[in-house]
C-alpha cells in the first residue's frame, strides 16, 4: 500500500516526536513493503511567525489532499500568556479540524502492565483500566458564536449542539463498544445545561438500536472523580468536545504519563493522528521528550488503514522498549535515552510477529475495538 501522509509538526517538541513516528513508518516500509511519502505543513505558532496565519491556506489544502494527517503539536507561552492576542496557535487546529469535516476523536486510556507503577493512583485502581473516549470534535462550546464587549468588559461563549452531531458520534461509539465490553458511559451535565439534556434524548433514542450495549450516565463532575476512584469501570465513554478534553487528559494521569497516549480524529473523507500531549516548550530542543504518544497516533493510522499486523509490530516494539527499561525520564526519572534513542529503538524492532503474540496480553488494545 502506498500513503500520502501531510506532515504537521506544530511547535515546541511536535517536531522531534513526529520525527520517531516517521522514523517507525519508514521501519513499516521496509518491513511490509509498504511505501509512505510525507509532505509537511506549517501550523500554530510557528504558522503564525512566518505567515500571520495560524492555519495557511496551503497547509489546509495539503492535508485536504492528502490520505492522513500527522500531527505534532502546538502552542507557545507568548502566545498562552496573552490573552489580548488576536490570534493564537489554537485556532489552527480548531478550524482544521472543522474544515477536514473531523467530528469524532477518539482516546484509548490504557495502563501498561510494566508500567503501572508509574501511574500516582494504587495499582488495585488502575491495573485493568481499559476504556476508550469518544469526545465530539467539531461542535459545542468550542466552537460556538463568542463576543467580547470592551467596554463593558463582558465575554460569552455560545454552547450548541445539533441532533445530527450528537447522532454521528453516538454511532461510532456503540458500535465500537459492540466490539468491547458492550457498555456505553455518556458524560454530560444534564441536570444543568439544556445542550447535555439533548445529548441524554438523542443519545437514549439511538441506544435502543443496539440492544446488546449497556447504556448508562454520569455527570461531568461525578465521572471525573469516578475516573480517580474507579477508572477499570468504564469500558466506552461518550461525550461533547469540552468535557472530552478534560477528561482525557486526566486520563493520561491515570497512565503514569501524558507522552503515552495517542489519539485520531477522523471523520467522512479526512482522518488526523495526533498525541494528546502539548507542545511542552520547555523540553524544545534538549532530546527529553516523550515520543509514545506520537509512534502509538501513528499505529492507529496504520489500524485506520486497516494494516493491522502492521500497526501490531508497531506496539510490540513499543512495549518491548518498556520491558527494557528503553524509556524517556518522565517515565523513570533516571533514564539515560533521549527522544532520538527511544525512537531508534521502537524503529530497530519493528518486526513481522509470530503467531504466539498477543496485543491483548500487555493492555494495550489499538485493533478494532478502537477505530472505527
């Protein structure tokens, strides 16, 4: 199979970590005989200083005419710490997504058996937590009608949801639970917001066509205690795009590290791979940044295109490099690898598996109960 892949490698470590994936995609080249050309962009803050744009025109006409999309990441302090900015890294992403038409994106929130010390929570909390987040991604507050009153000094944010973007995503979610432990958390905020009060309608209406799925419901708030309490509970989480966001990255807590999850955004033409992380600028530059996340977002582009042995050797040599301790320092504080080294190493063993291996066996489940 041949991809064209648009390359967006965004600000602070998204370079450096979309460099590893990169790095294991031409190992699936050489591996599977396979054959992948990328093509970069620029987005976010880097977009801004050299266009005044945060989304080029180019860029966006690149990953429109590309198979997939790649993504770093992006953002900067000067940018974060201004908030008289008019424009800002964010808005690149925020109208990618919507002009790629990407409604659903989708979070696996796994605890690695090797490394379930590093999660702050027991390991009587966490050791089976196996769930997936399906946040909607191109409607909500987000992306609702927003003023600013300067002289009154008074902003708003419009939060509204349609039946048919509720509707889309509930879909993917249930049918993915049908390939997992049946069962459906939808998040909201229904005893308050009337938006959440239609995803509960909708939602229930949609759930009786999939009989053998449990349904059930939390709020916002109950559930991300729950996630601290109990995460092993959830099996699919469904929710809208702010609550979505919030609670994966609290997932990532839950891991032991945010450099380890990886997420894609897809939608009916258009499909965008990404790690949750920021673009932690802190980190630009000095070989210390995580690139699990950005290898993990590439094996679900290869589960997408539905190479799924392939996208198996990728997460086999991913956690070969945690049972030899060839890991990042925010996963063990006293690592010696560096980015390009842990890159190296996933690369070097990305091989053809015997029948004897098992996804399954190290939790990390990025086959088909995942995308959809």
């Amino acid at each position: 199979m041949h991809l064209n892949i648009a390359v967006l490698e965004g600000d602070g470590i998204g370079p450096e970590v979309v460099a590893q994936s990169i790095k294991c995609l031409r190992s699936v080249e050489e591996t599977f005989g396979h054959s992948f050309t990328f093509q970069k962009g620029l987005i976010g803050a880097s977009a801004i200083k050299q266009t005044g744009s945060p989304l080029p025109k180019e860029t966006l006409k690149l990953c429109k005419s590309t198979d997939a999309t790649l993504f770093g990441a992006l953002g900067l302090p000067e940018f974060d710490n201004n908030p008289k900015a008019k424009v800002w890294p964010e808005q690149g992403l925020l109208k990618l997504r919507k002009k790629l038409g990407l409604f659903a994106n989708i979070r696996p929130v796994k605890v690695f058996p090797s490394l379930v010390k590093q999660s702050p929570l027991s390991k009587a909390q966490v050791k089976d937590t196996d769930l997936v987040i399906f946040r909607e991604l191109s409607g909500g507050i987000y992306y609702g009608e927003k003023t600013f009153d300067e002289e009154k000094n008074i902003a708003t944010d419009i939060c509204s949801y349609s039946e048919s973007e509720i509707s889309r995503i509930t879909h993917l979610a249930f049918k993915s639970a049908r390939s997992r432990k049946k069962k459906v958390t939808l998040v909201d905020k229904a005893n308050v917001l009337e938006t959440s009060r239609l995803w509960r309608r909708v939602v229930t209406q949609i759930s009786e066509s999939y009989p053998d799925v449990e349904l059930n419901y939390q709020l916002i708030d109950n559930a991300a205690v729950q996630m601290v309490l109990n995460p092993a509970q959830f099996d699919v989480i469904l929710t809208d795009n702010m609550f979505g966001d919030i609670l994966s990255d609290q997932g990532s807590v839950i891991a032991g590290s945010i450099g380890l999850l990886p997420s894609a955004s897809v939608g009916l033409e258009h499909a965008m791979f990404e790690p949750i992380h920021g673009s932690y600028p802190d980190a630009a530059g000095k070989n210390i940044a995580n690139p699990v996340a950005s290898i993990l977002s590439m094996a679900m582009l290869l589960q997408h295109f539905k190479m799924n042995e392939e996208s198996d050797a990728v997460v086999a040599a991913v956690l070969k490099s945690f049972s030899k301790k060839i890991v990042t320092p925010d996963i063990l504080g006293s690592s010696k690898y560096g980015t390009n080294y842990v890159g190296d190493f996933i690369a070097d063993n990305i091989m053809e598996l015997d029948g004897n291996f098992s996804i399954n066996d190290e939790n990390i489940g990025l086959g088909k109960s995942t995308i959809i």
